[in-house]
C-alpha cells in the first residue's frame, strides 16, 4: 500500500497511513516519514504493535537515540523511557502519593523533551501500549505557526536571543517533588536559541517551554515573562491538536518546533503504559562565543 497523509488540523499535525513501522522501512519510507514530520511537526500512526527492540530499531532509523536520566526505580541510563503509572517489577498500579506519579505530573507543563540538553533533541516517538478509556491526551502546540503569526516587528525582536534552559528549574515547579540529585548532575544548565530555522525547509520557530528559565543578559523576571508569553501564545487553540489515544497508537512529533503536555487521567484507576524513545539532534544552537546560530 502506498502511504497516505492526512492533515489533521490546519496548522499541525497529520495522520499516516499504509505503513507497518513495526517490520523493516527501506531508506525511501524513511525520508518520505522525514519530509512529513518537517511539513506537519506531528505524525500520528494506528495499530503499531511495537515491543521495545523494534521500536528501537524504527527510532535508530531517525538518528542517535539519547538515554534516559537516572530513575530511582533504575529504568534510566537507556534509550527506552517508561512513561506509566505501572509499577514494571510487581504490574501493579503506584499507589497515590507514589514520587513516580508526582514526577510524571511534571509532564503535565508544555514543555520540549531534552531542551536542557547541550544538543537537545530531534524528535520525540511514543507508542501507546496500554491506554485509558478516558482523560491522558497528549496536547502539541507548534512554535511554527504561532511565530509566523506575530508581527514582523516582534520577529525581529527575538531574533539573535538566546535563553538558559535548566531541569532543576523546571523539577522546581512540579509541586512535592525533588527530582534524584544523580538526575540533575547529568545536566547543568545549558543555552539555546530563541528563534530556530529548520533546515529542511527554512521555516522559522520560538524554542520555549517549561525548561526554558530566562533570558541571557536579560532581568530575571523580565525574560521569564517573555517566554512564558510566547508558550501562552503557542498554545492557543489554533495552534494545539490534541491526541486522544487509542490502544497501540504510535506518535512522532519534532521537539525543535512543537511544544507538548500530558493531559490528567484517574491514575488509581486506569494503567497507563508508553514507551518513548528520542532521537539527538544535531549540533548545538548557540555558538562557542554565545550566539545564536542561524539554522539549529
């Protein structure tokens, strides 16, 4: 079958179909899949009945997959993250309160995966193993099409900005919880460009989001309310498709353009379980001497 794409909002998104990313995609597939995720940011795919090794090897056909951070339950350090309220050695749901579930609630702000990493990352893929009947959509905002959509006067005026993306920052506002001291030693604060340009297609975007802590060479505040502003934007309704998942689902959305957030489910009542795997990007987005660069 040859594969088809199906816009699913006006300004992001699009359902792919005739494609089993289960068995091996040939090179051809591969950049079509490519090409489709710098157009629409967010690809959706039904009935991909991935275990972790074949949804490792599909990720590695996008790039270096990155590793995960420490986890106290020790499911860290590899390129498969387990987004769940499942506990994996007894199969049994955490119980309320449980420090898994208060940092997974962290999820819950629109954020960008790996934004406080060096080289943040590509792209995002998450395959939805076991699903509730109800709540836990995940929402996509696209930067893309809400930076298109300012003046070209404040255009200009992020051009050149550069912001500290830090995930103790981000840990902090995730109320009870304190992320492992091992987790946040693997990143200390990192800087990145305000404005993006794909380099696929030229088109340009504002990197925000909840790691996103403030401004370089800006006060404090005066940069923090500028980049929360511009996640107030982009998160309009305009611009947001939301995912309502059913079982087996596989999605992919591009971390450089699109911010994303884990809507609230009954975590006491219903499993969840998702595999996400991430794809590094490639080269940093400010230069040795603190500029940003033109195309990142």
């Amino acid at each position: 079958m040859p594969i088809t794409i199906q816009k699913l909002t006006d300004t992001i998104g699009a359902e792919i179909g005739g494609v089993d990313l289960t068995r091996p995609v040939d090179d051809e597939t591969v950049n079509v899949l490519k090409s489709a995720l710098d157009d629409y940011s967010v690809l959706v795919f039904r009935d991909q009945a991935f275990d972790n090794d074949s949804q490792i090897a599909f990720s590695q056909r996008f790039g270096a997959l990155e590793n995960m951070l420490y986890k106290k339950e020790g499911d860290g350090g590899t390129p498969i993250s387990n987004i769940t309220n499942v506990d994996m050695d007894t199969n049994e749901i955490f119980p309320p309160g449980h420090h898994r579930l208060t940092g997974n609630s962290g999820n819950e702000m629109w954020h960008t995966d790996s934004s406080f990493k060096p080289v943040p990352a590509y792209c995002s893929m998450l395959s939805g193993r076991e699903v509730p009947p109800e709540g836990a959509d995940t929402q996509f905002a696209t930067c893309r099409a809400a930076y298109e959509s300012l003046p070209e006067s404040e255009q200009r005026q992020l051009d050149g900005l550069v912001a500290e993306h830090n995930y103790a920052y981000s840990r902090s506002k995730v109320k009870g919880y304190s992320p492992p001291a091992e987790a946040i030693a693997q990143v200390p604060p990192v800087q990145h460009a305000v404005v993006r340009t794909n380099p696929g297609n030229g088109r340009k975007n504002y990197y925000t989001g909840a790691h996103a802590s403030h401004i370089i060479g800006w006060p404090l505040e005066k940069g923090r309310h500028l980049l929360e502003e511009l996640v107030v934007r982009a998160t309009r309704p305009e611009f947001v498709y939301a995912h309502q998942w059913q079982p087996l689902d596989f999605v992919i959305w591009d971390n450089r353009c699109v911010l994303h957030r884990a809507t609230a489910f009954d975590s006491a009542k219903y499993r969840r379980v998702m595999r996400r795997t991430t794809v590094a990007g490639i080269g940093p987005t400010v230069s040795e001497t603190g500029e940003a660069l033109a195309v990142a």
